[in-house]
C-alpha cells in the first residue's frame, strides 16, 4: 500500500463528510459558521455569491463573496468543515462558467447575476 491509498484510506474512514445542498458558481448562499471566541462560541451567518466549487472528496473547497461596507470580501470555505452548521442555498444563477472571477471587477448594476428559473 502506497502513501497515496493510505492518505485515501484515511480520508474515506476518519473524516466526516457532510450531506451538502447542490450548488454552483452564481448561486447566492446562506453559511452559517461557528466561532470561537475564547470560551464562547456563536454561530455567523456569511451571505455572498459562490465565485467557484473547487476540488472533490475531503479536500472540496467553496469560494464566496459578498460586499460589506462598499467592500468586497472573499472566504474560501471548506466544504466538510466541522465548523459549518448549516448551508442554504437562497438563489440560483445563471452564470456560463465554472468560476466566475470577472465578477470581482464589476460594479453596480452590472454585478447583478440573472436567476435561473
């Protein structure tokens, strides 16, 4: 057994894989994310655009963006996180591309994404 079926092995039987909602790039989601403060923890709620869904398995990855304050804040979310509580999908875009990183350059009524009916 190599060190690459042992990494596999590993993955499939210690780490909790979460039933996550289908989503893509454009779609608008709802994150809700503990914190931990000191000794409180509470639970956040991260709102924003998925810009893209990257890799597969323990190591799949999702990237989101929302603007707050005339800011523009990007987080890359891991999607089997043990800190997730909760993922909703509010809207679905439509959107052409896997990865939506002209996004990040418009402004205004052009960063408005079109939803699928």
């Amino acid at each position: 057994m190599n060190k690459q079926d042992l990494i596999k092995y590993v993955e499939e039987t210690y780490i909790e894989k979460k039933k996550l909602p289908v989503f893509g790039a454009g779609d608008t989601i709802a994150i809700d994310y503990a914190i931990k403060e000191g000794n409180k923890e509470r639970v956040q709620t991260f709102q924003g655009t998925v810009l893209q869904v990257k890799g597969n398995g323990a190591h799949k990855t999702f990237t989101v963006r929302k603007i707050a304050s005339g800011v523009g804040v990007e987080r890359i979310f891991p999607a089997h996180s043990p800190f997730i509580q909760e993922i909703r999908v509010l809207k679905r875009g439509k959107v052409r591309r896997k990865r939506i990183f002209y996004f990040r350059g418009l402004r205004g009524k052009k960063a408005r994404i079109a939803e699928k009916r």
